[in-house]
C-alpha cells in the first residue's frame, strides 16, 4: 500500500475505456483516442497525491481531458493560421525553412502561454512584446486606459513566467 | 522539457518580477529604474531565475517577426475553433460509414426490413440492386419473376438499381405512388404527417412516377427533385441550399449531415430525425447558420460540436429534451 503509484494504476486501469470513449466523442473520431487517454494520465500524473482522495474519478478526470482538448483545439487554429500565413509570405522575403521552423516554435509556445490571457489582454501584451510599443501607444490604438495597459502588462508577463518551459 | 529548470518558481517572486517588467517595458523607465531594478533582482538566487525566464521569453518573442506574429497571437479564438472543426470534417467526410452506430451490411433476403431511429442498413438485394435504409425506415422487398419491388412504409431509401437479367423493372412503390427505376441511383423519401407525401431526388439517370390516384407517369431526370402526394406533384418547394448537388448521395449514406451555410433550426430539425426526444435551439439562436460535416454516429457528441462552434450550451433537461441555448 506504499507505493504512491498505486491509486494511479487504479485509476487508470478502471477508467481507460471511458477516457478512450470521451475522447472519441470530443475529437468525433477515433484515431488519437487512446494517444490523447494516455496524455490525460500523464497529467493526472504530475498530482499524485490529489488521486488519493478523489471522490469523484470521472469528473476530474474530465475536467483535466478537456484542458488538453482546448490545448488540441487551439494548436489546429494556429495550425491552420500558421500555414495559411506563410503561403502569404511574398517569394522576396527568401524565408528559409530553418527559419520558419524556429519562428513556429516560438509561436507554439507563446500561443500556449498567451492562452491564458483574456483577449484583450493578449493584444495588449502582445502589441507591446512584438511591436515594441509603449504603454501610451498601445492605449491610444486600443481605447484603453493607461491603468489597464498596465494591468494587462503584469498578467501577462506573470502568465508567461509561470508557464515558460526550456 | 527541461524538469529541473522549470521547477516551480515561487508565485511572490513572479509578481513582483511581473511588476519590474512593466515598469522596464512601458517606455518610460529610466536610468534609475534599472539601476534599481538590479539591485532587486541581486536580492535573491530565485529572482535572478525569474529574471533569466524573462530573457527567455524576450527571446522567444524576438525569434517572431512582428507582421506574422501579432495577427496569428491576437487570432479570434472563436473563428478558429470554427476553422478546427472544419479541418476536422473534412477528415470525418474521408472515414467510412460503417463507423454509423448501428449500420450493417445485409444480404438480401426478402420481406421486412426495418431500422430503429438513428439507425441505417446497408442491403444487398438478391440481383445486385443496393438499398441503403436511413433512421427510422420500414419497407417490404417483394421481387417476383414480373417485378422487383420495394415496398416503402415510412422513412427514406437510397437505391442503386443493378441490370437484371430477366429485364425486370425496380420499382420503389409509396402510399403516393409508383417509381420505376430507369436504370439509375435515386432517393425517396415517405413525408408523414398531416399532409402525407413522398419526396424523390434522382441522382443519375431517370425515375418515372406515377401517381397513386392513375393518370400518366412523369419522368424526372439526374438532378431533379420532387415531391408528391397521392393525387399531384407539388411545386417544388426546398430551398436552394437544401438541394442535393447532381450525382452526389445524401450525407447520411455516408454516415454524416452536410450543412453549407445551414440554418441551426434547420439542421436541428434534421439532427433529430437521427435521435429520440425533442432537440430544439431557442428562437433567438434559430437563425445563427453554420457549415460543417457532423457525423451522425453520435448525436450528443454532434451536438455539442455544433453547441461549441456557436458558443451556446446544451440544455438537457433528460436525454429526450435538449434545447441549444445561449
């Protein structure tokens, strides 16, 4: 009964069928269902010890699923803005694909961040990090008050440091 | 992902890392900012690691060009997801029917057939002729040595007629009528209700109708669709974008609702005929429209496909009341 493991094995032993099933539902086909049954185990695992006392398996297994179906849902729409992006890149640009590659990266990971931003917020952060404005020009060109500019700057920048990876 | 590095920083620290940064960052900071901002940042091992994710992150912002990377960044979420769902109907539009709850493949015995609703058959008939069963469909096959008939009771066929060689005529024959396959692939469909009918698209070829009530048949060709009760054709009454495109087979032989730029109540309408219960949407969504290929295999999950491309919720009162509401 020591092995902090054990209640995972559990876990996952009684619920993987139905995790593969919602999973199908969620993604309305079956190819990555089990991929994405065993991404959601991966999660419940970097909390061990809130499996132990879990009431109710299904539900929090559920609410964990559906952050990695968001995080599905959103990799596709940068996707797909991604490649529809670059089509547009005119020939004279010459960008090579080393460095497409690199700025797909980078993307990646901001867009995951940035995630968790309301909009407005995201724009905000985001005119100031990649077009350099300052916090009087972002408020000029977004209607916003300089106080919210600043509100919006600290959410971000806490969002991004939580979250940044490497 | 490197674990060791990216331990949990403390949250105080980032708060205050986050501040420092909006000070250094709003094109105002001076000399003296910075010259205190050092000093904080010496303070402490953990805060010298908050400040060095915030290189990090400068330099993930640095690698993407400002043209590309605000439009993607600043994307409408909500038109994305409608974007996700359209790459993901175009999978689902590649994948087999069989995947549709309870279709099977049958050989073509004589006599009643009948599928539950949200149910299809796929029937092989005794010559070769192929009649798919939508939700919700009874008929009889009757084939003598003068005739091949399929006897419609209620629900919708889908027939691809096969050359017989004792050069017996296929008919489809509904309480409104007679339909002599001319060689062909069509659609028929038995309209309940009041105002009792029986709706044909032909899809290759010819069908002449005649009318249950006698006179002359009319032949309607690939493309053409009609409805009809007992005693006359009706004009045709479907919208435009409800017509079924020449030569091609309704979604559900396929398993799936194809709506091009559909209207939710109509696509209700149809959601429901795949379900038991009431599916309805509140008058004040009833006009939102959407495109998109939903797989029948699964009406709650289709459901809340369409309920997360609209932003609305499902309401489900039980499994035989769900509204789609804001």
């Amino acid at each position: 009964m020591s092995n902090p493991l054990q209640p995972i094995q559990l876990l996952c032993e009684t619920h993987y069928e139905w995790l593969c099933q919602w999973w199908r539902r969620q993604l309305g086909h079956g190819d990555e269902a089990s991929d994405f049954a065993h991404d959601t185990f991966l999660r419940v695992l970097r909390n061990p010890e809130e499996v132990r006392t879990l009431r109710q398996p299904r539900a929090y297994l559920t609410t964990i699923a559906r952050g990695l179906l968001n995080d599905h849902w959103r990799r596709r729409s940068l996707e797909r803005a991604w490649l529809q992006a670059i089509a547009e890149i005119p020939p004279e640009m010459e960008a090579s694909p080393e460095m497409l590659v690199g700025v797909q990266q980078a993307l990646q990971q901001l867009d995951r961040m940035l995630a968790n931003l309301a909009p407005q917020a995201r724009e905000v952060f985001v005119l100031s990090q990649l077009e350099g404005l300052t916090y009087v020009e972002i408020a000029a060109r977004t209607g916003l008050s300089d106080r919210t500019v600043k509100r919006y700057m600290a959410q971000g920048f806490e969002v991004c440091l939580t979250l940044l990876e490497h | 992902m490197a674990v060791a590095e990216s331990k949990p920083l403390d949250a105080a620290i980032i708060r205050e890392a986050a501040r420092w940064l909006v000070r250094l960052h709003s094109g105002e900071a001076g000399p003296a900012d910075h010259a205190a901002f050092e000093r904080w940042r010496a303070g402490s091992p953990d805060r010298e690691l908050a400040w060095q994710r915030a290189q990090r992150l400068t330099q993930q912002f640095n690698a993407v060009p400002a043209a590309l990377g605000v439009p993607l960044l600043t994307r409408e979420p909500r038109v994305s997801r409608r974007t996700a769902l359209r790459t993901l109907a175009a999978m689902g539009f590649a994948a087999p029917a069989a995947a549709w709850l309870g279709y099977r493949f049958h050989y073509g015995q004589e006599g009643a057939h009948r599928t539950a609703v949200g149910e299809s058959h796929d029937l092989m008939l005794a010559d070769g002729s192929q009649v798919l069963l939508n939700t919700d469909t009874g008929m009889d096959v009757r084939y003598s040595d003068a005739a091949r008939v399929v006897q419609l009771r209620s629900g919708e066929v889908y027939v691809r007629t096969a050359a017989d060689k004792a050069v017996r005529p296929f008919y489809v024959e509904t309480p409104q009528g007679r339909l002599q396959a001319l060689g062909t692939r069509f659609v028929v469909r038995q309209l309940d209700g009041r105002d009792a009918m029986t709706e044909l698209t032909v899809l290759e070829h010819r069908v002449a109708v005649t009318l249950a009530n006698g006179g002359s048949a009319r032949i309607f060709n690939a493309g053409e669709s009609v409805r009809f009760t007992a005693g006359a054709f009706l004009q045709s009454d479907l919208p435009a974008g409800a017509r079924q495109p020449s030569g091609v087979a309704p979604g559900w032989t396929r398993g799936v609702i194809e709506a091009d730029n559909m209207r939710l109540d109509t696509l209700l309408a149809e959601v429901s005929r795949y379900r038991r219960g009431v599916v309805r949407c509140d008058p004040e969504v009833a006009g939102l429209r959407l495109s998109g290929v939903f797989r029948l295999h699964d009406t709650d999950a289709l459901l809340a496909v369409v309920a997360n491309t609209l932003d609305l919720r499902v309401v489900t009162r039980t499994s035989y009341w769900v509204t789609l509401a804001r």
